[in-house]
C-alpha cells in the first residue's frame, strides 16, 4: 500500500530526472571556447573558484555580436546562477528595472502563468530578494485588474469600474480641453524613477506630440541632482566605480549602504574584502554596510563637509597630494583674479589669446602662460599677471580649507579630530582608495553639491581620479551613458519648471503657474517629501489620470485609475543604466486581466487626440527605433542576451571599447569639463553664479540655523533605504513585507531614556509637516539627537518618512535636502 | 432490603442516565468542532511552530496517566496480593478503559493526518517513542477491555469469583508492568529529546509515573464519592482508606521528584532548562505552577491526613479534584516550558507558520511570523474538542459503572444460589 | 564512499539580505507565515537589527542564515513514528509528505526549530489552480504535514544546486560533498576554522559556518604604501 506508492514515486522521479533538460549546460557548451578571452592580465590570482563569483578582477569583456549568446564579461562561475528550467517550462529574459542594480532576470512561465524568476546563468550579478519576489507583484491580490473612475470626493476612496473606452474617452476629452482653455504646459506629466526606456518615454514622447513640446518640467531629482551637478562641473561626468570596487585597497563608503541598496553587487566588495581592502563606513547609523566594515564613523547629518575639507587640509599641511596630478591633469595650478574671484582667461593676457583657455605661471619663463602650453607651471603662489593680482587655485584652496582643523570640524561634525586625521592620513597612504558616496545621504542635504565637490576634490588631490579601484563611485554614473532614446516630434519649449521635491507647494500655490491637469505615471507619491502636501495639491487639480498596479498614493486622489502591464507582460529595452548592458526585457506573459501596456495606453489616447501617427509603432518596433545608434535591434537582443555597452564604440555615448588592455575613463579620456582637466575650482559654477571652490554651509533646519525650530524639535532625521524595497517599489509584496511589515524609528538609546521610551513601544514621530506613527528601534548604534526611519513605506501604510521629510531646494542643483529634517519623538 | 435497594438503583440509574446523556452531548458538539479542526487543519487552534504540542497533547499525558494510575492501583492489589484493595479492580479497570480511549481521542485530535495512523504500523519506526506507545497503548487496551470481558460478559456469569480473582492475578502480573510501561514510554516522548533541555531529564519516566498514580487514585476517590449513595462494589470505606494512604504516599513522592528535578536545574542556572524551571517558579506559568504545589499537592496532602476531614467521602472527593487539577497542570508545566523556551534565541526568532493579514489597504502580512518568544494561548476550539474527550471519558466511566452496578447483582444473586455458605451473603 | 551533502555559510561575505530565504520560499512554494530558512542575527529587537554592543563598546552585527542542518544523528529521525523523515544515502534529511501523519514529533525533537508546519492549507501568493510557484518538481504539500528545508533535492538529484546557494548575491553559500576531497566546499573547508550550531548537543549538523573576519586594523603610517594587513 504505502510501501507500493512509495516506489512508484521513486519511479517517476528517476525518469523525469533523465528527460529534464539542462538548459545551464547547453549555455556552458558554447561558451567554453570564450572562456579564456576575457580574462586580462592583474597580478591578482584567482586561486579559489568561487572568487570569480561577481569578480570584475576579471574585468574586460568581448561581445559576439549576433552569433551566439554573450558573455558577461565582468565574472561569472561558470554554471553558479543555474536555475535550469524543466521541460514545461518557457524561458524568456528580462531587466529589473527600478533604479537599482538592474540585474538580468531568467524568467520561467509555465502554461502562461509566471512560476519562476532566477538568475540569469550568463549573468555577473545575481537578482536580490525584491527582484525575485516579483512573481508576488505580478499576481498581487490587490493589483488593479480594470479601469476606475472616482465617484465621491478626491480621496474618499469610491471607485466605480469602467470600461477601457470610457476611461480613455474621458482622459483624452479632459486633456484637450484643458489644453485648449488653459494652454498645454497646464496639464503635467510625470512618472517614476523606471530605469527602462519605454514606460518613461512613451510618456515623454505623449506628452511631447499632445502639447507640441510647451511642457512644464520637473528640475532636480529626488535621488542625485546634487552629485550630478557635483560630478559634470569637476570632472565633466559622473562616475561609476562598481565594479572596480574589487581593486580597491581602501573602500571608504560615505553615507551610503551598499550592502542593502547594491546587495547583487556585494560579491565585488567581499572579493576586495578578501584580498584585503579595508572598508570603513561614515553615516550617523551604524548601518548594514557598517556591519560588515573594519570601522563605523558616526556623523552629524548634513555635516560631512566640514569633514571632508578638514581632510582636504590635513592632506595639502602634509604634502600627502599628488603633485604631478596636480599640475598635469587638474586646475590647481590656474591663475585667478583675486579682484574678481574668476579663473584668467588666456585672452585676458595675450591679445589674441583663446578666450576659452586657461593660463598658469610657467616658472620657466617667469610669468602667465597658456596652460597647455607652460613648460613648468607652479602649483602654488600669488603673481601679478597683467596688472592682475593673481594666485593659483590650489594657494586658494589651501586658504579655504585653512579653517577646517580636524579640531574644528570635530566640533561641527562630531567625529573625534584624531579619527578624521587619521582617516586622511590612511586614504593619502592607501593607493588606489575609492570614496564609495553612491547616492550618499550626505548629499540630500543642501550642503550635497559641496559635499560630492570635496570627495572629487579629496580624490584629485590624492591622485586617485583616473585609477582603477579610485575615484568616487557614484551608482548612477557612466551607467547611463547610451545614446539610445526615443526622437521627439516636437522641439521642447518648457514652458515652466517645478523643483521635484516642492511638487506640493508648487501645485498648492499654482506655481510657477495654476495647473490643471496631472498625468501621473506609477511614481510613488509617498517619496516625495512632504508627501501629505503633495495629496493636498493632487486634489486642487481639476483632473488627475494615474497610471499605475496599485490603488498607490497618488491613485487614491485620481480621477481615472487605469491598470498598467508589468514589464513581464510587455516589451521594453534596458540600455546600461546601472548595469552597463542593454536588455531586451522580452515578454512572457499575457497581460493580467484588463492591465495594459504603457504604449497601447498613449496610443489609444494618440488616436483620439488626432496623433495617432505618431504611435503607429509596435513595442518592439519601438525598441529597434530606440536601439538605432548602437546598431542592436531587439531581435538581435533576444538572440544574443545582454550586450555590453564597452564592447563595441557605437554602444555608448564615449564612442570607447574596452578591451584587453585595461581602459579606465579619466586615465585614457580627458576631463570632460571646459579646461579639459578636473576642477577644483569649476567653471560651470562660475559660469552660474555659483561659488566655484568647495566650501561647507551649515545645514539648514538645524540647531544652527533655525534654533527655536531646533528647540520643538531637537531630532535630527534622517531616512534609510532598507532591504525589502527600491524606494517605494515592491512595498506590498507579502513574501517581503513578512520580514518587515511595519515601519519603525530608530532611537538612541540616551533619546529613548530621556523620553521614557522602551524598545518596540509605539511612538509618534512630528513635526509641523505631519506626524507618524511607528514602533521604535532603541539602539547604541546611532548617533545621540539623530534618529532615522526607513523609507519606502506608502502613505496609506503608515509609516510613510516622506510626510516628514524637509521638502528645501536650492538652485544650484535642485537636490532633495530630506536629510535637512528635524523632528521630536513621543511614546504614545 | 433488596427490593429497596434496586428501587435505589433504579432511580439513580435514572439520574446517572441522565449525566450520561449530558455527556454524549457535549461529546457529540465536540466532534462537530473536530470536524471543523479537519476541514480547516489545526489552524483552528492556538498552537504554532515554536509550542507545536498543546492542549491535545498535554491532555493525552494526563488521561494515559489517569489510566495507567488506576490499573496500577488495582493490578498492584493482585501481584502484591492486597486484599482489600482487590475489591477496586473493576472500576479501576473501567476508569482505565475509559481514560485510555480518551486518550486516544486526543492523540488522533492533535494529528495533522489522522487517516494516515495506520502508517504507524505499516514501516512504523522503531526508533520513535510514538510508535512504541502506539502498540503498548494498543496492548494495554486489549488488556482493559480482557478484564472488563471477564468482569462483564455473561461468559463468566456464574463462575465463581475465586475462578475470575486467578484470571485476573495472572493477567496483572502482565497488567501492572505494561500500566508502568505505557506511561513511562508516553514520559518517553518527552524525556528522550536532548533537543528540548527542559524534558530532557533521567526522572521524566518516574515523575510521569508517579503523578499518574496519583491522579489515578484521586479519579478513584471521586468515584468513591459519586457512588457514595448505592455502593460502587470495591469502594467502601476500608479500601478507600487504603487508597487515601497509597495517594498520600504517591503525593509525596511526586512532590518529592520535582522538587529533586526544579531544584538541581534551578540550582545550575544559565542554561535553557533552568530557564524553563524559571519560567515556571518565577515566570509566565508561576500562576499555574504555585497552584498545582500548593492548592493541587499540599493542601490535599493536608485533606487525606487530617483526622476528621479523612472519614468524609465528600472532603475526599474535593482532595481527588484538587490532586486530578494538579496533575492535569503537571502536565501543562511539563510540556509547556520545554516548548516556550527555545535553543536559538537569535533575532528575528522562529517562522511561526502564523501568517497574520495586514488590517491596512493592501494584503501583506500585518506581523512578522517570526518571534523569538513563543506564546501559546489554546482556541475555543481546542477547549471544546477537549472537553468532549473528558466528557466522552466521563460517559465511558458511568457506562462502567453500570456495567459494574449490573454485575454486582448478577454475581450476588448467583453465588446467592450457588452456595449459602460464602461471606458474600452478608454483602446483601 | 558515500556522499554527504553539506552546506558552507561564509558569514563574512553574508550581508543578512534575506535573498536566500524569500528565494527558498518561491522555489519550493512554501505558504505565507512559514519559512524553511530564516537570517537570525545577533542583534537584538523585533528585527534583530539592533546591533550588539561588542566588548570593545562599539556595535557588531554578524549575520547567521539558518536551516535544517540536516543532522547526521538527526534526533528528528529517531522520532518520526511513521518513518516519514529519513536520512538519504547523499545525506539529506529527507521528508515524505504522503507517509507524514503530522503528530509534529520531529518538530519538538528539532534543536534548531528548522521545521515547519502546515497548520491550514499553505496560503501562497500567487496561487494557481493547476499549477504552483516555483520548482515544478517540488511536490505540494497538503495540510496537516510538516516540511523543512530538503537541501532542494529535486535540484541536487538533477546535479543542480539548491536554490539558494545558486541566488545568493554575495556567493556566500557553498554547497557539496564533503566525503569528496576534491569538491570546492571539502577544499574551503580545510583552509578555515568553521562552526556548526548546538555542536554539544551531538546532532552532527551539516550546515557549517566560518566566521566573519576579524576587523583589520588600520594603519596610518606616513610611509609604506598604505596597504596594511597586520
């Protein structure tokens, strides 16, 4: 009986055992010949198998092209991601595609239904715990199976179900009469952070055809506006170390967390771990990263600067820089007119000289030269050029930073002044050290541009720009640099801007004009700071569409919901962003219930606003469109798997191949900045009206600045990214939410005792911007006045940080300054 | 005086009748709930993966060990030859027979497959306490429902009661061993896991022992009450004195083996078992555990010694109560802090197998399922399949002593034709 | 020789992401509320990231994935009635979810409480009628049974990995033979000091654990290149 179906079972595993096929081994098959092509000559031996794991110290990479699947280039174990399918089931390949580390995914589907999501088996990285769960998003309980219509009042919640027709009837009927009474730039379009080209494009290629280029953009970003501004006016590019992490010898990781927010890329860390690299984390929390590091410097939120520029100093008093740096490749040695506070123009002392280039004291002929021209140039000294008085930008800088003593920014920052000499002591010693900032904390804050500016500035001076395992890794970098796209109709003509962060006050107050309409495409409202401002705005509009999976945030003030296909269920193209590889994300499955494409939605309301020419494009004749320039199409895609952007010139914007010998950018390229070189002191904010040279402004809504806020609020917050979420993506995905369910705040311990707060007691976390409750974490591991919240949360789920969140800004850069927020703490 | 006395009987056959069917009701309801717990799994409880066992299982020790302490009490008065308390054997027998299916009852309760029991037998495991206790519970059945046959079927009506006393001797020479046997091996299921610090203690098969032997006698004492107005045969006032003085003892000794146990644990300190000893003397089950000692034990050794409360029936019963509660909590503080106290007390703790819905907009998980502090609280549904099986056990009983009440008349009027000359007529 | 199975937890390169857990769960569909594998840490609170403070006063937190650890003298074992948890000649403690008659002993005998069971029928998100999430061969369990971690054998019978060690991000998991001197885990193994967990208890486990490197100490010497071990 028992016995009996016991063998029989035995039976039937043994024969599907042998008819399973193996698809892992077939890709091994073809790729043995490749297997030594990649591999580039580093006096580091690979002794253990397992080291190749996510090793880039393997480096280089060489495209097929169209014949056969691709390798990886930057690492693998041979057979270490296999997931093979068994024979029912149907393999197609897609992209992660939020603005994380957009790792290739195998999806498995079986009968049409999504069963499996694994690692791409000819992949370097492999997916974390929220890519995989998104089998989880694809069939969530809660996902918007039709189109909505708001019955009942903004926010009340009622919804009646409607028909596709109707709904697209209503939003195109809307739209063109709001664009006819109010003007095209009054109807604003928006989505959210989607690394992938079509959702965002589409959008963008709408709302260009409907209001003829006369849009009313978004400036600044949530995320990076301050390390971008930073990064091109230094060096002319953002930079993205990633994989040379592996190099490193000291990896200073500076208000970031990779160990959450680059878990798939952790392998490369580790290997550096391994081959001996120190990693030392700075952040106010003793964070995931923190965790795995040799030391945990805690800061004062906002005040990483004075730190940096206290390093800057230590380094120059101690001639720990690197002199041929110095003079050869960076601005240091250009004269400025200390009356005027500009860089000397080579015009201003040659007659016919080039007014775009630059002049240095060239020792050998005792007085200006042009700067590429000058046979010996001083590093340092003031002269008189020309009847101008006149000093190098490095004697400038030495008098800048000359205040911050470690003593002094110990007294600003909090850290111990012997711990920041000796930090920069050890970065200047350690070749080649790399400034891991990612998307630092540090730099939401409004001192962000000057922050990235003194890493820049700390790596130029230690001659570690331009060296593999150096610079400063910025996660958004040289990722996107692809010149794939969608061609627009029209030319934009913006009509206005809106700071991304003031959405809400922008939309209460009617700036920089009243809108009327918002077209709201997946993005998560609850990131926006100040969030519950920005419901409040939604609801003076006249008309809201949000196009999204779930009844979000911003649905729940819409007018017309309309359900969207997830990129399981359409088709769309990665073209490098975080992963330096073009995906074609195939489709593998029908669209859930009555959920849609992005594209099939702008092209229906194309048709009925009478440009429907300009959709009259499959999703994946779209893509070969978009994937023009580089040559690729996205039947070659298919074929090949992902392609790497360095293996061919036409592939990315730098026209550059890496290939056996080791390319690094800024070690073969010049700067891409107006002298050519990196700028300590930048021309672009010259150009701008900005101060040009670092320089540290005291956090604004701090004890500093604002002491009667200060003194309702004395909590500095600060907001964490946190394992189970890419900002507010994968937020409802119950395999996640049952290792975090619920928001909390972290305390220290003195703050907690002092406020008779137990661990795990409820509190209610405020400010005048709003007030949330949460469980609260009492710890040693952060700083005393610091408390900080993981972000992500919606804000129907409550403990959503954003509400909190200083929504501040500034020109310079438009950046988000949440980590400028000051808050108090109850125990309710 | 005979008339009288069937009219006796009759009446209060009535009223027994009546408690009977009160019995099966409650049993009747609770089956309806079991078939729920087999509709719906034993989510319908209030167990989870950190306290697996609960209720059913705690219950399923307390009722082998009322069994076994009733056939221990009545096999002993054959193999020791104590006279007097030979008279107990049939309700001990029918109180054994009674609690055992209870027993059973709870066991299949708490299974997550009750149709697949029969596995057990079929490439059952030999390593496995379970599976011993499953055949020695199955023998001791067969042994109880043996003596029963030769106490009730009409076979044996007639024979004399000397032929039945030397069945019956024989066979308590196999009773008694597999009545210690069947408890000890249930103590086993506990006592043999180096997994669970707190159970896992050489005295696990004697305290289990000596607790039952203790319920047993008190369930005895109760039934010595109940039947106090027609005279339950075996249970006059010599030998519920003698069973008064076996219960002292056995109080005594159970009171002396935990001690022995609480003590070198708390003793020790630092390790898991001192911390589920602590849980207990100072803890979460203080309440429970303070009572079963001091109302459970003392008091009713305080009862069963006292020279006027002793002659009452009516104190007596109140002891046996008092002693039946203090096993029954026994076994909860055995079974319950080896559980609740576990091995990695790591964050985030144990996968509960709980998955509780967030009350919020969306479907996600409300609470982690992890904890590394187990609770146990039991169901509605858990109290009520429970107390069907008491209230099946308490049906089984009174059936007994039906059949007991029926055979006494029989054998008398019998022997009363067979011979004048025995000491039986005076019973009349 | 017979093989025996083993897994190699590197909790240096562990980050605690819970990648190979959430992955587990998919893979073998197991229902919301259980789990086979969890990250204990030795933090403290709800999350257990609330760091430890270490003897030096500064906080640590080390991360610990865990799992059935397939015990060679499994006390699981020796406790099913029914012989539904059986050791396998490769070494996996395997479960048999027809013969189970789900009395739970083996889930009191667990040391680790690895197991888990199925209290109702395994809620899943998505659930399909005909069909189930994750690994096709991975049987469905039915309610009253209880399940753990099976080392994913229809994987390792195929020749494949276990789903995790194959998801985690950091390569932190290694899995193998370590009868065979020649595997990659045997070779790791007998390069570093590695652990088991509740090793007095006398289980035998097969899951061992090195841990995470000592913290390097840092140098700032004016000289002498920067690079420093020590």
């Amino acid at each position: 009986m028992e016995l009996s179906t016991r063998k029989a079972l035995f039976l039937c595993k043994k024969l599907h055992r042998i008819v399973s096929v193996d698809v892992e081994l077939i890709m091994k098959k073809t790729l043995k010949d490749l297997k030594n092509i990649w591999r580039w000559d580093l006096q580091m031996e690979i002794s253990r198998r397992r080291f190749l794991g996510g090793s880039l110290a393997l480096g280089g990479a060489v495209a097929i092209g169209t014949t056969g699947p691709t390798l990886k280039g930057l690492g693998f174990i041979e057979g270490a991601n296999a997931a093979p399918a068994n024979e029912q089931e149907k393999i197609t390949y897609n992209c992660c595609n939020p603005e994380c580390n957009n790792c290739s995914l195998q999806v498995h589907t079986r009968n049409g239904k999504l069963v499996r999501i694994s690692p791409n088996p000819n992949y370097y990285t492999r997916p974390c715990l929220r890519g995989r769960s998104r089998l989880q998003w694809n069939y969530h309980p809660d996902r918007l199976k039709y189109p909505f219509k708001r019955v009942g009042e903004r926010g009340e919640g009622k919804w009646e179900r409607i028909s596709w027709e109707e709904a697209l009837d209503t939003i195109a009927t809307n739209l063109a009469k709001i664009r006819d009474e109010h003007g095209p730039e009054k109807v604003f379009f928006t989505a959210g952070a989607v690394m992938s080209v079509m959702p965002n494009s589409m959008q963008r290629l709408f709302a260009n055809a409907f209001t003829k280029g006369e849009t009313t953009n978004t400036v600044g970003s949530l995320c990076c506006a301050s390390q971008a501004e930073a990064s091109n006016a230094s060096q002319g590019y953002r930079t993205a170390g990633i994989e040379e992490k592996a190099h490193s010898k000291l990896i200073i990781v500076w208000g970031h967390n990779p160990a959450v927010t680059y878990i798939p890329h952790w392998g490369i860390v580790a290997e550096a771990k391994e081959r001996g690299a120190k990693l030392i984390t700075i952040d106010p929390r003793f964070n995931e990263t923190a965790a795995k590091s040799d030391k945990w410097m805690s800061i004062k939120p906002g005040t990483d600067t004075a730190m940096a520029m206290a390093m800057i100093r230590y380094i120059i008093e101690e001639d720990l820089y690197d002199e041929k740096f110095a003079l050869e490749r960076s601005n240091l040695p250009f004269l400025v007119n200390e009356a005027t506070g500009k860089l000397v123009r080579h015009s201003e002392i040659v007659a016919d000289g080039n007014p775009d280039a630059f002049v240095v004291w060239d020792k050998a002929v005792n007085g200006p030269a042009h700067a590429e021209e000058a046979i010996s140039p001083v590093l340092e000294g003031s002269f008189t050029a020309n009847g101008m008085s006149v000093r190098t930008v490095f004697a400038r800088l030495r008098e800048r930073v000359s205040e911050f003593t470690s003593e002094y920014a110990s007294e600003i920052t909090g850290v111990p002044a012997k711990e920041i000499t000796d930090l920069a002591r050890l970065y200047a010693n350690t070749k080649p050290a790399m400034l891991d900032s990612g998307m630092s904390g540090a730099q939401r804050t409004n001192n962000g541009v000057n922050f990235i500016q003194s890493l820049l500035n700390l790596a130029a001076l230690t001659g570690n720009i331009g060296v593999l395992g150096g610079g400063v890794n910025d996660t958004g970098g040289f990722a996107h640099g692809t010149n794939a796209g969608v061609p627009m109709p029209y030319e934009a003509k913006v009509k206005g801007q809106i700071p991304t962060t003031k959405l809400g006050e922008y939309f209460l107050e009617g700036k920089p004009y009243p809108l009327k309409a918002v077209y709201w495409q997946g993005k998560g409202l609850g990131q926006v700071p100040n969030a519950n401002k920005v419901l409040e705005g939604m609801k003076k509009m006249d008309f809201v569409v949000v196009q999204e999976h779930f009844f979000g945030d911003a649905a729940s003030v819409a007018d017309i919901v309309l359900p969207v296909a997830t990129l399981f269920e359409r088709y769309d193209v990665m073209c490098a962003s975080r992963s330096f590889y073009y995906h074609l994300m195939d489709k593998a499955v029908e669209p859930f219930m009555e959920a849609k494409s992005d594209t099939w939605i702008y092209a229906e309301l194309a048709k009925r606003l009478g440009f429907g020419e300009v959709f009259d494009k499959t999703e994946e004749e779209f893509i070969d469109g978009i994937l023009k320039p580089t040559g690729l199409t996205s039947a070659s895609l298919r074929e090949s798997g992902p392609v790497w952007i360095w293996s061919d010139p036409k592939y990315n914007k730098y026209g550059v191949k890496r290939d056996k010998k080791p390319f690094h950018f800024f070690q073969d390229t010049p700067f891409n900045t107006p002298s050519g070189r990196f700028e300590f002191h930048t021309v672009r904010w010259e150009n701008r009206g900005f101060e040009p040279m670092v320089h540290f402004d005291a956090p604004v809504e701090s004890k500093e600045t604002e002491p009667e806020l200060y003194a309702k609020y004395p909590l500095s917050l600060v907001a964490t990214k946190i394992r189970t979420k890419v900002h507010s993506t994968y937020a409802v995905m119950p395999w996640l939410s049952e290792i975090y369910p619920k928001g909390w705040v972290t305390i220290n311990e003195e703050d907690a005792k002092a406020r008779g707060i137990k661990d795990g007691q409820q509190v209610e976390v405020f400010n005048d911007r709003g007030s949330v409750k949460v469980s609260a974490h009492v710890t040693a591991g952060i700083r005393e006045s610091v408390v900080s919240m993981p972000n992500g949360w919606w804000v129907q789920q409550g403990a959503c940080s954003s509400v909190l969140s200083n929504d501040y800004t500034f020109e310079q850069s438009w950046g988000h300054c949440l980590n400028n927020t000051l808050v108090q703490v109850k125990g309710v | 005086m005979e008339v009288a006395t069937l009219a006796n009987s009759v009446s209060l056959g009535n009223e027994r009748k009546v408690w009977m069917l009160i019995c099966l009701a409650i049993a009747l309801v609770a089956f309806g709930f079991y078939v729920n717990q087999l509709i719906n799994g034993l989510e319908v409880t209030g167990m989870n993966n950190i306290v697996s066992w609960g209720l059913y299982i705690i219950t399923f020790a307390f009722f082998v060990g009322l069994s076994a302490g009733g056939l221990i009490v009545s096999s002993s008065a054959y193999v020791f030859k104590i006279d007097k308390l030979k008279e107990v054997a049939p309700i001990g027998i029918v109180v054994a027979v009674a609690c055992i299916l209870g027993a059973a009852a709870m066991i299949v309760a708490d299974m997550g497959r009750p149709e697949r029991i029969l596995n057990i037998i079929v490439g059952g495991k030999f390593t496995s306490p379970i599976t011993w206790d499953f055949f020695v519970i199955s023998l001791y059945l067969m042994i109880g429902l043996y003596e029963c046959w030769i106490f009730f079927s009409n076979k044996w009506k007639g024979k004399s009661l000397e032929k039945r006393e030397s069945v019956l001797a024989k066979a308590a020479f196999i009773s008694l061993p597999i009545a210690i046997l069947v408890h000890s091996i249930t103590a086993w299921i506990f006592g043999l896991q180096a997994g669970r610090p707190f159970w896992d203690t050489a005295i696990m098969a004697p305290i289990f022992i000596s607790s039952a032997v203790v319920s047993g006698t008190g369930l005895l004492l109760v039934v010595a009450y109940l039947g106090r107005k027609n005279g339950i045969k075996g249970l006059d006032d010599e030998n519920v004195g003698t069973l008064v003085k076996v219960l002292v003892g056995f109080i005594i000794l159970d009171l002396f083996l935990f001690f022995c146990e609480l003590f070198t644990l708390t003793y020790t300190g630092g390790t898991a078992a001192s911390e589920s000893a602590a849980l207990l003397l100072t803890g979460s089950l203080a309440p429970l555990f303070w009572f079963e000692i001091i109302a459970g034990m003392l008091i009713p050794l305080f009862i069963l010694t006292n020279k006027s409360l002793k002659r009452s029936r009516g104190w007596m019963a109140v002891a046996g109560i008092l002693v039946m509660v203090a096993v029954f909590l026994k076994r909860i503080n055995i079974v319950l802090p080896g559980l609740l106290v576990i091995n990695m007390t790591d964050s985030p703790g144990v996968s509960t197998g709980r998955f509780v819905e967030s009350t919020g907009p969306f479907f996600e998980a409300g609470q982690t399922p992890f904890s590394a502090i187990a609770t146990y609280a039991p169901t509605m549904t858990e109290l009520i399949i429970t107390a069907g099986a008491f209230a099946f056990v308490g049906f089984v009983i009174m059936l007994g002593v039906e059949l007991i009440a029926k055979m006494d008349t029989k054998t008398s009027a019998k022997d009363k034709q067979l011979s004048s000359n025995t000491q039986l007529a005076s019973d009349i | 020789m017979s093989k025996r199975l083993a897994l190699l937890i590197d909790q240096d390169r562990c980050i605690g992401c819970w990648t190979c857990a959430v992955v587990c769960k998919m893979e073998n569909n197991v229902g919301l509320g259980n789990h086979w594998n969890r990250i204990l840490s030795n933090g403290t609170g709800e999350y257990g990231e609330t760091p430890k403070i270490g003897l030096d006063g500064k906080p640590e937190l080390v991360f610990q994935p865990t799992t059935c650890m397939h015990c060679e003298n499994a006390p699981c074992v020796k406790a099913c009635p029914t012989g539904a948890t059986y050791k396998r000649k490769d070494g996996i403690t395997a479960q048999n979810y027809s013969i189970c008659i789900g009395c739970r002993a083996c889930m009191a005998a667990c040391p680790y409480n690895a197991r888990v069971f199925n209290w109702g029928t395994a809620q899943q998100v998505p659930s399909f009628e005909d069909d189930h999430v994750g690994d096709a061969r991975v049987p469905s369990r039915p309610k009253g049974v209880v399940e753990k971690c099976t080392f994913c054998q229809e994987k390792t019978d195929a020749g494949e990995k276990p789903a995790c060690v194959t998801s985690c991000p950091a390569h932190a998991r290694v899995f193998g033979d370590i009868n065979d001197p020649s595997s990659e885990i045997s070779g790791l193994m007998s390069e570093s000091s590695h652990h088991s967990l509740l090793e007095d208890l006398g289980t035998k486990p097969s899951v061992f654990y090195t841990a995470p490197r000592r913290k390097l100490k840092v140098s700032y010497n004016q000289d002498g290149g920067g690079y420093l071990g020590e």
